[in-house]
C-alpha cells in the first residue's frame, strides 16, 4: 500500500480548515504493515496531524512502538498554539518516520528531523513524486515562510472572446453553475479574498464562502483609495469575517468621516503607502497579508485592479474559467498596456487543464 498517498489524501481533509498552518496529513503503520492510526491537521490551535494519528491508534488500544509515521511536512520542534509534535512521536516510541517535504519555517527547518534522530528514531524523505504533491498542497504556506508573501491566485471568468461583462455590465452568467460552484472551492480553502472598489459598487457581492457545512469565512480585503465602500454593503454583513480596507490615509475631513462610518460598520483599514497614482501599493499590501498569516490569496477583482496585478507581476496562479460564448464587444478580463510586439507579451504555462461542466478550467503560472 501507498502510505504516503493516503497521508496525502488525508491532508486533503485539511485544505479549508487548517489555515494558517500547513495542511498535513499523517499514517501510522505497524511492523506487519497494518494501519495503526489516521489523522490530519485540525484548525488552528487544535491537533496536528501526528498527534491526530495517535490519538487514533490510541482508540484502538494499537501499540505503535516500533511503528512508522508517514507525514507529509516535517514534525514540528517548537512549542506554539500546541506541544512539538516530534516530541509526541518520541514519547510514543515509533520506529521510523517518513517526511514527503522538509517544514520551512524557521522554528522547524530541520530541527524537527534533528530531535527525532537525536531520540534514535530513523528519517527518510520521500521521493520527488511525493515531495512535489506536498508542495502543491501547501503552496502558501511554503511561499509565506520563504518569502513572507502570501500566494496570490486571480480567478477570472471570460468568454471565448476574453469577455467578463457586455459593455453595459451583464455578466450574468457566463460561466455555468459547475464553474460558480468550484469557484466556492477556491474561496473556501484561501486565507483571504481580495477585491476591489469597482466591483463592491458595480455588484454588492457577498464574497463568502456558502459551501454546506463550511466553518470558516476568509478574510474580506478591499482596495479602496477613496474610501467608497459603503458602510451597508451586504459584504460587511457576513458573520465571523473580517473585512480589511486596503487605504491610503488622507487628511480631507470626508476621507476622514468615511473611515470612521466604516470602522463603525465593522471594517478595519489597512493604510498602505501610495503608488505613482495616488493608490494603495499592491506589493506592500501583499507584505502586510503575509505578516497577517496569510497564506494563499484568492483574487476575484475588475479589470483595473487584476490589470495592476498583472502588470506589476504579483499573480502566482491564474485561475481561468473559459466558457462556450462568443460575446462581441464587451469589458476585458484585465486592463493592460498595449504591446509594440507580441514577443513582449508576459507569457504563462499550463499547470492544469480540465473541463467543468459545459466550461473549460485553466490553471496557468507565469513562464
């Protein structure tokens, strides 16, 4: 058996309930090969995915001395919310443990692997085939411990003809509800959703996540020079969800009286230096996030904002869902500069291909 893919399935379990810790799956074995315990990453706070897996193996009166834990990130040597989880392996008394990816974080890198060998426990590290699905899996997570900036994912929702609206706004739908649907899925596991002024004033979206039995709201961000978010948007209604105002403070009185109606609605603001144009810098918003502990950033956004993005290269992945619609005239995914040659064109590769419903789902990163 592969035990390692079923630690990774399990750590699947973690996608949309561990943030902003690593989703981890673990798989306890004994000597004879038979499963001892299961478990994966609880939310944050709660068990991690070793502690999980002896807990299980403890419900069924399993000895797990001698056994092997298969992780898929590192065992965790520091004390934070919860106890080293390579001291509860140690304590235990398991033989081997198998680790799919080494844990950047600098509390752990590699002194997690170090104690265990130090207690005379073996360590192995997993193939190439296995680490890579890990990374995947905690593709946040990695980026904001190694570079302290969250993953930043923009989801787009365009015509054959790279429409996102007819030129009066309709965009009612142009993706089928297969797409509207996966795109729940893309919230649900995010840190925080970012959007902007336009589309708050254009659509009053909610911008949460209405999956059944979903327990946790990304954070709402908001970039809203001018402060014109109103304060009933329906946005700032949605219960347990912080909502962050990404502003440039001003000294105007208006500017002033709007930022207090906000914080009384219940927003916070995030007051950024300026860009060239007067707004919010993009790439010290993305600092700030990632101090905030998030990991991926899910952008769902107009063609100004995502054209910034885009521009100034802080899109990691674009989700692109493409639908069986040939619109004509119409509003743009992205409002970009225009090109002297098309080999100055920013040029993406395909990570991912895949139908949904009746529409097409690319998932591309920058070449």
């Amino acid at each position: 058996m592969d035990y390692f893919s079923l630690a990774l399935d399990l750590a699947e379990n973690a996608l949309t309930l561990s943030n902003p810790n690593p989703r981890v799956g673990a798989v306890i074995v004994g000597q004879d090969g038979r499963i001892l315990g299961q478990g994966y990453t609880q939310q944050r706070g709660g068990p991690h995915a070793e502690v999980m897996a002896l807990r299980d193996a403890a419900s069924r009166d399993a000895d797990v001395r001698g056994s092997t834990c298969y992780v898929t990130l590192e065992p965790c040597s520091h004390h934070g919310r919860t106890p080293p989880c390579c001291d509860a392996l140690i304590a235990a008394g398991v033989g081997r443990v198998c680790i799919a990816l080494r844990d950047p974080n600098p509390l752990v890198a590699g002194q997690g692997m170090a104690r265990l060998q130090a207690a005379g426990i073996a360590v192995e590290l997993a193939p190439e085939q296995i680490a890579a699905r890990a990374r995947e899996l905690n593709i946040g997570f990695l980026r904001r411990m190694q570079h302290g900036l969250p993953w930043v994912r923009l989801k787009t929702a365009s015509s054959l003809d790279g429409r996102v609206a007819l030129d009066h706004g309709d965009s009612q739908w142009i993706t089928g509800e297969a797409a509207r649907t996966e795109v729940q899925h893309w919230r649900a596991r995010a840190c925080a959703v970012l959007t902007g002024i336009g589309t708050v004033l254009a659509d009053n979206p909610l911008l949460n996540v209405r999956l059944p039995g979903a327990t946790r709201q990304p954070h709402l961000v908001i970039v809203d020079t001018q402060l014109r978010t109103p304060p009933g948007a329906q946005l700032l209604q949605v219960p347990q969800r912080r909502v962050l105002i990404a502003s440039v403070e001003q000294a105007d009185a208006g500017w002033q009286q709007r930022a207090a109606a906000l914080q009384v609605a219940g927003a916070e603001l995030l007051l950024l230096p300026a860009d060239a144009a007067g707004r919010p810098d993009l790439a010290a918003l993305l600092q700030e996030l990632g101090r905030l502990e998030v990991n991926e950033l899910h952008v769902e956004a107009g063609a100004q904002l995502a054209g910034v993005l885009l521009q100034q290269g802080l899109v990691d992945e674009l989700i692109a869902y493409v639908a069986p619609l040939l619109l004509g005239p119409g509003q743009p995914l992205a409002v970009l500069p225009p090109l002297q040659r098309v080999a100055d064109a920013v040029r993406w590769r395909l990570h991912a291909l895949q139908a949904v419903g009746d529409d097409v789902r690319l998932q591309l990163r920058p070449a």
